[in-house]
C-alpha cells in the first residue's frame, strides 16, 4: 500500500492530481444546448454522472474557462449524448477551440427543448436545468432529466490514463 500523501496544509501537485484521477476510468458524453441566440454550442466531458433516481437528476462539470462556459450556465435546457464504442471521431470534434466548426457537417436531431440531440449514441438524456453550484474551477451544473433514449447494444467509448478505451 502506498502511504505517499502530503501533510496537511501542503499544496497538492497538480500533474500529479490530475495522474491521480487518470487512474479513475469515466465514460464520454458530448453536452449539448442552446447559446441564447439559438446556435447550438457543445462541449466533450468526462465529468457526468447520476445524481438521483426520484427525481431523475444528473450532473456535470464545466471549467469556468471554457468557450461555452457563458452559454451552458445561461441554458435552460442540456442534452447529455453518452458516447458508444467507436464514437472517439465526436468527442475530439467537441473538444476543439472553434466552437461552431464543432457542428460542421453534423446531422443532429431536437427533442422537446430543440437542444441538439447527436445520432448513433449510446444514450441520451435531455434536460431541464436544475441548478448551478460552484466547484472551484469549474461549476457543477444539475439537471432534471426530463427525456431519454438508450440503445440495447453497443459498449461505452471510455476514458483511461489520458486516452480513450473501451471494455475487453
């Protein structure tokens, strides 16, 4: 067992914090919705997760320095589209700097809110916002989930080491 932990007080490194939690593999979800304009914005996030079954709630996590940081914290509505084995194309789509170039070419579809819904994914759920809490560097964006689709078959596009993976 490994005891290397820092005395109380000491700064954490954060090369070393962010090894840490390569260590943790997450699966990947493109988030989607609505800048107040109506042009749609999306971002690449390992940070989601279910928060409760009644009511349906999920979260994820955004960096306050991201592109789309404004337009997602103003969204009243967000799509969560889980990423299947195969998809790693659309999660490097949505994490590149040019946020409309994002959309180029894509077919999407719209549910109940007209947030974009992206095709062939593992699982989508559509939201309506539920709350903001502040996570440092980031906010903890909640949503009521409030539609959802999920496919029988396939496997998750998973995140490991820094890397994409997927189940053996």
């Amino acid at each position: 067992m490994t005891t290397d932990q820092p005395i109380a007080d000491q700064p954490i490194d954060s090369r070393a914090f962010r090894s840490a939690l390569g260590c943790f593999a997450t699966g990947i979800a493109v988030i989607t919705a609505l800048e107040p304009d109506g042009r749609p914005v999306g971002v690449t996030v390992n940070s989601f997760s279910s928060v409760s079954l009644d009511p349906p709630l999920v979260q994820f996590c955004l960096g306050r320095a991201s592109a789309s940081f404004p337009a997602f914290t103003a969204a009243p509505s967000f799509a969560v589209n889980i990423l299947a084995d195969g998809q790693e194309e659309l999660s490097a789509r949505f994490s590149r700097r040019d946020l409309q170039e994002r959309w180029n070419g894509l077919a999407v579809e719209t549910w109940d809110t007209g947030v974009p819904i992206l095709s062939d994914c593992l699982a989508t759920l559509e939201c309506d916002r539920a709350h903001l809490f502040d996570g440092g560097d980031h906010v903890i964006i909640v949503g009521r989930v409030r539609r959802l689709s999920s496919r029988e078959d396939g496997n998750p596009l998973l995140y490991f080491r820094g890397r994409y993976a997927g189940i053996a």
